[in-house]
C-alpha cells in the first residue's frame, strides 16, 4: 500500500511539472503603411463597443501546448469590407495584443481563421468616441447583419488549466477508494 500511495504522489507531481511549462514566442511585424492599406491587408474591420474581455486557455489534448488567448465580446455599430453580426468575439493575442477595455468603441481590423475572427497584434487598433470619425475614413460601411447575443459563448472561457484540477479529482478519488479498501480489510481482521 505505501508503495502504491508514493507512486501516486510521484504521479500527481509529475503531472503537475509537466503542465506549467512555459513556451517562448517572438514577434516580428512589418511596416503597417496607411489605414486603408490595412483594410485590404485585412478581412475586414469593425467598430464597436467592447462589452467583456476574458482570457481562455486553450490546449492542443490533454498534453499539448498551452496558450492564452484573450477574447473580446464586441456590441458592433459598422463594419467594412465584410458583414458581420450585431456582436462578435474576436480573439486578441494574450501578450502582445492591444490592451482593450471594457465600454471603451474601437476600430479593429479583422481576419478570419478556421472560423474564429481575430485581431492581430500587428494590426492597428484605435479606440474611436463616435462612429463619424471612422465613416470620414472609410465611409459608410454595412449595418448589422442580423441582432445576435453571444454572452453566453463568453461564459465557458476559463483561463486556468481545468484538466490539472479533473486529473487531481481523479487521484484523489482513487486514493480514496484504497484507502477504504485497506481499512475495511485491516477491520475485518482485527
């Protein structure tokens, strides 16, 4: 039993090692050119109200590379060069990306990929007052497509690690369930 119950811990710890590795990351950006020039570099753009901000840890499995990714919930008012819902979340790069806060209306650029719209940090992001400033650049772009509320969608972003807290209720679990057993077993003998 006392071998069993070492293995465990060595197990768990292990575990625990392993998952807060830390991975390194580099940015280069290029010459960014004027802000219409970044619309045709781009999908699109949008200008909106930022109305929550949170952080989702997303993992390749169970053992794959972690990262952060900071999303964005956005009331959207314009868009140009692409129509989109009257709220979208936008990914944003958890360490380089534009420090955006909630209330605050931006102009963002945004690109679409394998069905997620995000920002990049090599994209110019302006935080706007009014929508007249971003039409004199753009014009009038499109309206809403259609009312959406994606809220809900916001709800299931967890920035810790929730598979190292199932992984310790498991061990956990099985810890106690021999601990039971031997107890049962060392009672019925004595």
């Amino acid at each position: 039993m006392k071998h069993r119950f070492l293995t465990l811990i060595y197990l768990f710890t292990t575990i625990i090692f392993f998952s807060y590795g830390q991975d390194a990351k580099a940015l280069s950006c290029a010459e960014k050119g004027s802000l219409q020039e970044g619309l045709e570099r781009y999908s699109g753009a949008v200008y909106g109200e930022v109305m929550q901000i949170k952080v989702d840890l997303k993992q390749e499995g169970i053992m794959g590379t972690k990262e952060k990714v900071r999303y964005i919930l956005v009331e959207v008012e314009r868009s140009w060069k692409t129509e989109v819902d009257s709220q979208i979340i936008v990914a944003t790069d958890y360490i380089w990306g534009f420090d955006f806060k909630e209330g605050n209306k931006y102009f963002i650029y945004i690109s679409e990929m394998d069905g997620e719209l995000s920002s990049s940090p090599c994209s110019t992001t302006i935080e706007m007052n009014n929508l007249n400033q971003a039409t004199e650049l753009f014009g009038e772009g499109f309206g809403p497509k259609q009312q959406v509320n994606l809220e809900h969608k916001m709800w299931f972003m967890f920035e810790q690690d929730i598979d190292l807290y199932i992984v310790f209720a498991i061990i956990l679990a099985v810890i106690s369930v021999l601990f039971m057993r031997t107890r049962k077993k060392r009672d019925k003998y004595h």
